[in-house]
C-alpha cells in the first residue's frame, strides 16, 4: 500500500514533468509563427512607433480592437502592447484612445457597433489606425 505522502509526491512530480514538456513543445518544437519570422518583432516596434507619437502624452492607457480574433491577430495584440510600453494596451473600447487592427475593408461597420458614441479615425498604414472616442 502505498503512503497518501507518497501518492502526493508523484503528483507533484508528475505535474512538473508535464508541464515541463509542454512548455518545450510550446518554445521550442512549436513556437508562434509570427514570432519566428525574420524580424517580425523589430518590424511591429516600427510600425507601432507613429501610433506611439501620435498619442498625447498625457495618454497612460489605450484600448485595442481588431476584426480577426485569429491567433496571428493574438500574436499581434501582444506585440502591440510591447511596442507601445510604456502606455498600457487594454482589449476593448472602452477608452478614448483606441489602437485599431484590421485585415478587412469594411471594420467602420465594427466600430459603430461597438463604440456607442461618435470617433476619429487617423490611419497609419498595414491595418494600423488610431481612433479616438468623442467622450460626452
């Protein structure tokens, strides 16, 4: 019979083990695809940079929208958050400044759906726009 101490242990170490593996099938056998291409990371920080300038600096938080909730769009949100440190990037619309990212022709049509009070637009380019909620 084996001990209740003993059972617990080698869940532990069952538990570790497992994780372990899949943290190594995640980085290294199966990483993000946005990620491993050639300086993908670098190439967002640019892109990111005029939306960055173009934001008053009186700005701390932002929000982040997007018409595509595929894992690339994933990928993509948490490399905006990186490239716009030190103002935080929240998903949602619920603040003025909202960071848009969108592949298709049409989002406006997303936009006066989930933001109920009128906005601006300022495009940058690759699906990259700045919009800025008219708060009442």
């Amino acid at each position: 019979m084996v001990k209740s101490s003993t059972r617990q242990w080698l869940a532990v170490c069952l538990l570790v083990f497992a994780s372990l593996i899949s943290g190594y099938y995640s980085f290294f056998l199966n990483p993000p695809r946005l990620l491993t291409q050639e300086n993908n990371v670098a190439k967002w920080e640019e892109r990111m940079k005029p939306v960055l300038l173009a934001l008053p600096t009186s700005v701390h938080e932002v929000g982040y929208i997007s018409d595509n909730e595929s894992s690339a769009i994933i990928q993509e949100y948490m490399l905006t958050k990186y490239a716009l440190v030190p103002v935080v990037v929240r998903q949602g619309v619920k603040h003025e400044w909202i960071v848009g990212n969108f592949t298709q022709p049409g989002f406006e049509k997303i936009l006066d759906k989930k933001i109920s009070t009128s906005y601006t637009i300022k495009k940058f380019g690759a699906g990259i726009y700045l919009i800025q909620r008219v708060l009442p």
